[in-house]
C-alpha cells in the first residue's frame, strides 16, 4: 500500500514512523534489558556509575527495520542484501552484548556480513584515479573491500566509548550521503538514511541526556551503524563513478575517507601504539582520542561528545568546498588536521595534568 505512493509522502512517513517507533520502542526495550540483567559492567576504563542496560542499538534498528520494510522496495537496488548485512551485524553485536563472543568469532561475523553485500554486487569497483588507480579488478575489488568494510565497522565499535559519540556521528555521516542521494535521484537510499537518522535521534537523546532510562548503544549499534556506513560510503563511490551527478564528485573515495577520518586514523593510531608497546590490538585502554576529551572535560560526556561532533562538521564542510581537489591532497589535509587536532589536545591534557600536580603538592 504504502510502496504506491509519492517519494515525498513515503519520505516524510518513513521519517515519523521511524521516529515514533524509536521513542515507543526505548521503555520497552529498557525494561527488558533490566529484566534480563543485560548491563554494561563497570570497569577501570568505565566513567560511569552504576548499571546501564548496553542494548539500546536494538532502538534503531527495529525503528529503521520496520520502517524500510513499509516504505522502500527491498528488491530494488538489491536492497534485500543490504538489509540482511545490517541484520547480520546487529545480532552478531546483540550476541556479544549478551553472551560475549572471542575477537575470532566476531571477526567471522564480520567477514559473513560482508560476503552477504559481495552476493548483491555491493561492492567498491574503482579508486576513481585516486593515487593513480582508476578501475579494480575482480581479485583486487573484492579483498579490498573485506579490508575496507571490516576496518569501518571496527573503527565505529572503538569510537564507541562516550555518551553519544558513534550515534551523533552517525547521524552526521549519514546525513551527508543521504541528503547527496536525494538530490541525485537515489531515492530507495535516501530513504534508508533518513529512517536510519529519525531513529537515532530519539535514542541520541536518551543516551546523552537521559537519567532514569538511560542506555548505551552496545556492539548491537555500533556494529550495525558501522554496516551501515560502510554500505552507504559503497553506494556513494559507485554512483560517482563517470556519472554527470549533482555536485558531482570525481574524488569520491578521498571524501569517504575525510567524512571518516576521526574513527578510522584514531583506530590505525591506538593499533599502531599498542603494536609498538607490544599489546594485542584488541586489549581495551584509555588512550582513545574521545578519552583524551573525556579527560580534559573531567568526564564530561556532552561537552566532549559535542566537541568532537563539531569538528565532525568541519570534516563535512570541508568536503563540500573542497570537492574539486585532488583525492590525495584532500587525504593530506585529512591525516594533517586530525594529527594537529590529536596533539593538541594531547599537549592541553598533559598540561591540565601537570597544573594539577603542582596545586597539589603546593
């Protein structure tokens, strides 16, 4: 019934649908997980006290599920594996939250998501002349994309860590992809992000600001918002690809990368630290670009969660005014500012730390 009518109607009713379901959905999904004792236990790196139900995720992809299902065609645009990838991740996060799986089975998870996508040709094709690499072949594309999709999702799940954070730069991302699909004619994607933003927003907002029914968003979320980018950052890439489009952009994968650069350089960073400090990759610690702003905000969640979003938005303007540069200097300007923006507030928390020493001891 509702596959019948207008782009513009099926937009502005998946929105509210989505958005309703989300706030409808958070107090029972709470209570469940409170009944179910499904609570992010506190730790050495924890900065919150108290028990926390870390299923919140459950939130938006019921909303978004739910509401894809009676507003989009799940055969067009082989949409019906997209959805089964998100679907995919979401339990294989669910399943940790609850039962706790080892990195090698959630890696395994990862890996199948990523095959289901591969089955419905989604899949990068071309560097589109970025470091002189214009079309993949089959034997590279495909590998690639395992890389490129599984570092995606991991760097989210890490980003993962405040109030706020991986949900409000989803959002942002995704709205950059969505509101560009719209404009160009993409409309079944289009549709998909503003369902996707319309259920977290309720959630976003329970999660930075709420009290009595607080909830993390949990590996549930934050690996199927990784899923989620992933495709969409797929999606934007090919329709770029010699396509005379609105704000056409002939360095598509560089503005991938810039919108991403905050979790995908911080994740290299903290592997490459723990790899020359000699620790396992996976072994959790506070040294996190969020952490930094936690620690600099004295645990502060919004103030850090809606520092790092702002300069989330100057990676999005920056792509929008620099989409005639060359994809390697738009990478350059990427790696360069996150490196200052790191060392900065590297420099200003150990500053902050010695100043309090020295009030101490004086």
């Amino acid at each position: 019934m509702f596959l019948d009518l207008s782009v513009e109607i099926r937009l502005i009713l998946s929105i509210a649908t989505s958005f309703l379901l989300a706030i409808l959905l958070k107090y029972p999904i709470f209570n469940v997980a409170v009944k179910k004792e499904n609570f992010e236990k506190e730790n050495s790196r924890s900065s919150h006290n108290g028990i926390i139900p870390n299923i919140g995720g459950a939130i938006i992809y019921v909303s978004f599920l739910a509401s894809s299902l009676l507003y989009i065609k799940v055969t067009e645009a082989n949409l019906q594996y997209v959805l089964l990838s998100f679907t995919v991740l979401f339990f294989l996060g669910l399943y940790d939250d609850i039962i706790v799986i080892s990195h090698q089975n959630k890696f395994l998870g990862q890996i199948i998501g990523v095959l289901v996508l591969i089955l419905g040709n989604v899949y990068f094709t071309s560097f589109q002349g970025l470091f002189g690499l214009s079309l993949l072949p089959y034997y590279v594309a495909i590998p690639f994309t395992f890389i490129a999709v599984i570092g995606i999702i991991n760097a989210m799940n890490l980003i993962d860590g405040i109030d706020g954070l991986c949900s409000g730069m989803s959002a942002l991302i995704v709205f950059a992809f969505s509101f560009w699909f719209l404009k160009n004619g993409y409309y079944a994607f289009a549709i998909l992000g503003f369902i996707i933003i319309a259920a977290i927003i309720p959630f976003f907002v329970l999660n930075v600001f709420g009290k009595k029914y607080k909830m993390f968003l949990g590996d549930n979320g934050s690996l199927f918002l990784g899923m989620v980018l992933s495709v969409f950052i797929i999606k934007f890439c090919e329709s770029n690809i010699g396509h005379n489009t609105w704000l056409h952009f002939s360095n598509a994968p560089a503005v991938a990368f810039t919108l991403m650069a905050i979790p995908v350089l911080d994740t290299i960073r903290v592997f490459i630290t723990r790899f020359i400090n000699k620790k396992s990759p996976y072994r959790p610690d506070r040294t996190h670009l969020h952490h930094l702003f936690l620690d600099l905000f004295n645990k502060n969640h919004k103030k850090a969660t809606f520092c790092i979003l702002s300069i989330q938005l100057f990676y999005l303007i920056l792509v929008f005014f620099g989409h005639n540069l060359s994809g390697e200097i738009l990478i350059v300007i990427s790696i360069s500012s996150y490196l200052i923006l790191y060392l900065s507030v590297y420099t200003l928390k150990v500053r902050k730390e010695k100043t309090k020493k020295a009030i101490e001891t004086n």
